[in-house]
C-alpha cells in the first residue's frame, strides 16, 4: 500500500483572499457572493482560528482550514457558490482517503449563516 503524501498548500490571509476576490469581480467573475463570504468571516471572532486559500484551479472554490499550511483533504470545508443557479455548495472533507464526510446545498440568502453553523459543528 502506497502511503498518502500531503497536499498541502500555504494559507492566504483574509485579506488577500479579499482583494483576490476584489480583483477577479473587476474582470467580470460572477464572486459577490463568495467576496460577501469573505467580508463576513473577517467580522467573526473565530477569523483568526481558521486559516483560507483560493486556488488557481478554482476561483470559486474557497478551502477552509484550522490547519497552517493547509492539507487540501485533511479537516478542510469546501465553500462555493454557484452563481447560476443561486446556491451555496459545502463539502466537508474529514480525512484522506475517506469519502467526503458532509455534502450540502443551500439558497442564496443563508449561505453566510450556514457558513457558521458548519464553522460551529466543526468545532472550529
């Protein structure tokens, strides 16, 4: 059996997470929703125990983390919104090599608090 090699990933700060989301808005990606995300988790007490990335791969995708660097399968949520059909999409992956542990879809309008109730049943 092959053993798993992390894929880790350095974190960005909220900031820059911002200002990435700022930015590709400017060129015309539909990211209002995951710029609002972001503005909502700089507010929050529990901004400085979770660590973010936007990948490349993935402008729509932010990867959510307690870890630094962040281990893009290991304890990470998956946040997404999918801008034409005005939904929210969480993905919680728990470990490697395991099945992705919560899979939801919600509305437009509670995304953000969605967002903190994943944030609390993580226990993060």
């Amino acid at each position: 059996m092959q053993k798993y090699q992390q894929l880790t990933t350095r974190v960005m700060s909220w900031k820059e997470i911002e200002e990435k989301y700022i930015d590709l808005i400017a060129y015309g990606w539909e990211l209002e929703n995951m710029l609002g995300l972001v503005k909502s988790i700089q507010q929050e007490a529990f901004a400085e125990r979770i660590y973010g990335f936007v990948s490349m791969m993935s402008y729509e995708t932010l990867i959510v983390s307690i870890y630094n660097p962040i281990d893009l399968h290991r304890e990470t949520l998956h946040v997404s919104f999918d801008s034409k059909r005005k939904r929210w999409h969480f993905e919680y992956h728990p470990k490697h090599h395991v099945p992705i542990e919560m899979e939801r879809y919600y509305g437009e309008e509670i995304g953000m608090l969605k967002f903190r109730q994943f944030i609390d049943w993580l226990k993060w």
